[in-house]
C-alpha cells in the first residue's frame, strides 16, 4: 500500500485550497488502497528559496528545506490542490516544490485545480515542473469551478460528478505510484550491485 501526500498549494488569508484539499482527503479516505495524508504549507512556512547549492546536488543546508524534504520523501505520490492565479499555480507552491529534488523522483503526481476556469491552466505548468522532477502526472484532473462548484464564490458545494472526477483522479494516481515504487525499487537493486561491484573491484 502507498503513501499519498495531499498538498495545499496556497496559504493566502481566506483561501478555499484547505476546504478542497479536505473534501479530496475525505474521498479519499474512504478507499483502502492507499494512505492519504493532508500536507498544508503554512504548517512548514518556508522563505523564499535559500539554498545555496542546487536541490539537485541534495546539499540542503538550512533545517526548514531538511524537514521539508524529509515530508515530500515519506510519500510515493502526491495530489496538488492547486488555486489558479494569473494563469499559473501560486507561488508559495512554486518554491515549496522547488526545494528539494531527490524526493520527488520517480513518484506519481495527480492535480485538483480550482479557480474561475477549474485552475486548468495552473495545472497545466505544474505538469511542466512535474516532467522536470522525474514525476509521473496521471492524465485525469479534477477541475472545480468558483461559479459551479462553489456558493458565492467561496464556500465548497462541489457538483455530483466532481466526486467521480475524484475517484478517477485517485485510481491513476495509485496505480502510477505502484508502479513508480517499483521502479525505485529496481533502481535501488541497481545502484546497490554498481558500489558491490566497485569495492569487489577494488578489493
């Protein structure tokens, strides 16, 4: 069973991220496929990136970007709630994915997008950073609207068949994540046998 991190991707004073974020964990929840686990950004208040070296060089030197790698690391995949500002996702998700490297490699990604157009655009640059990172987008999303889905533009009143959007969405997401831990898995078989090679070489 695999492990589903569902990331709130804003921390703005009023946001509806955290009501979607957990009506998607309540879905969720009811499944026994997997574990799903609510991980909200305020929790973690990272600056601004300051590393100095690259994430990909996994040199992190300041405590809040070690916790924070540490979090994105316990799980096999991720579903992002994500708002829709200027056509792009937010930036305070922006720099959280931006931290770390490593950790997200190899591992399975799905979106909820929300916003006037269902935050379609937002996810459709996350999907870019996501290819970056060695992160398997499924091709599903959930897409609310701030007109449809929500009462008076803020309070969650999904329509019926965003729940099946939902389900859709976490039946790829689980089954990519599967098959991305394996993948690591076999990786990590391998890259075990090249350092027992080099020291039976050197011995």
């Amino acid at each position: 069973m695999i492990n589903v991190g569902i990331i709130i991707g804003s921390t703005r004073p009023g946001r509806n991220g955290e009501a979607v974020a957990r009506w998607v964990h309540e879905l969720a929840a009811q499944r026994g496929d997997a574990r799903f686990e609510l991980v909200d950004l305020k929790d973690f208040d990272l600056p601004h990136l300051d590393e100095v070296m690259p994430a990909a060089m996994g040199r992190y030197e300041h405590p809040h970007t070690k916790v924070w790698a540490d979090m994105i690391a316990s799980f096999d995949a991720y579903v992002f709630v994500t708002p829709e500002y200027n056509r792009s996702t937010s930036g305070v998700l922006k720099n959280a994915i931006d931290f770390p490297y490593a950790e997200w490699n190899n591992k399975a990604a799905g979106f909820v997008g929300y916003g006037v157009d269902g935050g379609t655009r937002a996810v459709e640059h996350l999907r870019l950073v996501m290819g970056e990172l060695h992160v398997a987008d499924v091709r599903a999303q959930v897409a609310l609207s701030l007109s449809a889905d929500f009462e008076h533009f803020s309070l969650l009143r999904p329509a019926a068949h965003q729940e099946e959007a939902v389900a859709t969405m976490l039946d790829q997401v689980i089954a990519w994540g599967t098959a991305m831990k394996a993948v690591r898995a076999d990786r990590g078989r391998a890259v075990g046998a090249d350092a027992s090679c080099a020291l039976r070489a050197q011995g």
